[in-house]
C-alpha cells in the first residue's frame, strides 16, 4: 500500500462495495504522476530535495526539512492537479478498479505528493506507488523505462484478492511519455498530452545565507554547486562578491533576465492549461462501457486512444 505520511488526517470515505458486482472489478488503471496526473512540479521537488537530501549540521528550530504534504495540497488546489482528475478517480472507485501510480520520481517525494492529491480528495485512492526504484534506473534488465509485468507480478505477490485476475492484459496506463512501455506492452499505453500547470517555489525560503553561514563549509558548498548546476541560482552563487569578476556578473545578469522571460511563459500557459479536458473525455469514454470482459479489455487503450483524438497506435517518445 503507499507509504502514509507520519500523521493522516484524511478521511476514509472512498466508495466500498462488493468488488465481484462492479464493472472495473478486474480493472487495473495505472497512472504516471508528473504532467499526467499533475502538472509541472519541478521547482516543488528541487526545493524539497536540496532541504532533505543534505547533511545539516545546522538547521533552524521549528522548520520542517522539505515540503510537507500541507505545503503541497495548495498547490494542487490552485491548479497543479489536472482538472477533471478527481471526478476521474471517483467514478473509478466507483466501479471497483484497482488504482495504481507509476512515476519516475523518488520515493519520498511521490509519496508525499500522492498523500496530497489524497487530501485533496478527501479519501485514499491509490492501491499501490511504483517510484524510481522499480524503473529502468532500478532494473537495468528492463528494456524499457517502465514495465507493467513488475507491477502485475508485484500485485499478485502483495494482494491475494487480485492475484486470480490482474494481468498486463487486463491494465490501461496513462502516460504522458509515449516511450515508457516497450514490446507487447506498448499497446497497453494511452499516450495522454503533457499538463503543464507550473508555479514558482522558490528553493531558499529557509536555506537562507544566513542558514548555510551556521553549517560546515561541506555542506554549504554542496547546496551552492547543486543550486547553480540545477539553474535555479545564478552562475556565480557559489562566490563571495568579492571574487566575482566582470565576466561572471554579465552572465548572472544574463541568467537572471532568461529566468523572469521563462517563468512567464510558463506562467502564460495555466490559464489554458486550467481548461484542459482530457481527463473528462476519458471519463466520457468510460461510463460508455457496460462491459468489460477480455475483449472489452483488449480494444480499451484503442477506444482511449481515439477519444482523445490520438491514432489507435501509440504515439513515439517526444523527450
């Protein structure tokens, strides 16, 4: 089951029903999180990973060290969860699928993340988190990023009640990278379009000047190289101003300038990117069905495919 956070006050109000009378109860829907689920959470996670992945010798009293699920949840409020992905989610529950979330992204982070989109929704929707460790990075034998039989076979092995039915063949995953599955699994994939929702979050609301002058030389100098070489802090952050030359000035201001035109952008595109549908059509998609059996099953990702105007093969890796 996903990792919970130390203290869970969401409410456990998902729909429960006898699982054998529903549509989806031999239904397995597996969800790729980043720019699928929700939107660009780049600048979220950079924050969260320098705070916690860096031995503090000092750190301020009474400051969490990363985002806290609390800190998260407004987020998604505003926009970084995909519209339409929670009346999604409840109409899945609804017909007894088994949800599952597939993403690239560590551990820790993702569980935090999913434990949000959790609270926003007001109930636990997902079965089981797949993270880093169970794609490629983590299983050099795959031959593609992502692979559907681990997660089968994971779920047989953990749930006695889906070891009788879950199968590859009887899976749907939504990712936004049309690369992830490879060989027969590839038909398995609705290749969704990516959202790309984006908000700044910037990475030294604690780890001030201040904060990195109280922690060993090691420390601060690790923050300062991975800040400048992630672009988030300008080129010569890693100096003292007294040993930035003229040079290294004109590119700070160069950097400085490419960030305020970027983040504009980005900004630019949340007011189309908050009318996005594409959750609502596979949704309209799916309450079409009265059945699925195997070969209901079978042609879904097609059907998928087609309602959001995709061709019934899947679309090649963009990235």
């Amino acid at each position: 089951m996903l990792e919970e956070p130390e203290e869970d006050t969401r409410k456990e109000t998902a729909p429960s029903a006898d699982a054998e009378e529903k549509l989806g109860s031999k239904l397995l829907v597996v969800f790729d999180m980043d720019r699928t689920m929700v939107g660009d959470l780049v600048a979220l996670s950079d924050r969260d990973n320098v705070e916690t992945n860096v031995t503090w010798t000092y750190w301020p009293e009474g400051e969490n060290k990363g985002l806290g699920v609390e800190e998260i949840v407004p987020y998604l409020k505003r926009g970084m969860m995909r519209p339409g992905l929670l009346r999604f989610i409840a109409f899945l529950r609804s017909i007894g699928a088994t949800i599952v979330v597939y993403t690239h992204s560590e551990l820790k982070w993702a569980s935090k993340v999913c434990a949000a989109m959790e609270e926003v929704a007001g109930y636990k929707f997902i079965d089981r988190l797949f993270t880093r460790k169970d794609c490629k990075d983590g299983h050099p034998e795959f031959i593609s990023r992502k692979n559907l039989q681990m997660v089968v076979d994971t779920l047989r092995a953990e749930d006695g009640r889906l070891a009788p039915w879950v199968s590859v063949e009887r899976a749907v995953m939504f990712d936004d990278d049309g690369g992830v599955l490879a060989g027969g699994e590839q038909v398995r994939l609705v290749r969704v379009p990516a959202y790309d929702y984006w908000e700044p979050c910037p990475w030294d609301t604690r780890i001030t000047p201040e904060v990195l002058a109280k922690n060993t030389d090691e420390a601060a100098d690790l923050v300062r190289r991975s800040v400048v070489e992630w672009g988030i802090a300008r080129p010569s952050f890693a100096k003292q101003d007294n040993d930035i030359t003229e040079e290294e000035r004109a590119a700070d201001a160069k950097w400085l300038e490419h960030r305020s035109k970027k983040e504009k952008i980005q900004l630019s595109y949340n007011k189309v990117a908050k009318l996005d549908m594409m959750w609502m059509s596979v949704l309209e998609c799916f309450s079409a069905l009265s059945t699925l059996d195997d070969d209901d099953m079978e042609i879904l990702p097609v059907r998928l495919r087609k309602a959001l105007g995709h061709s019934a093969k899947p679309l090649s890796r963009r990235r």
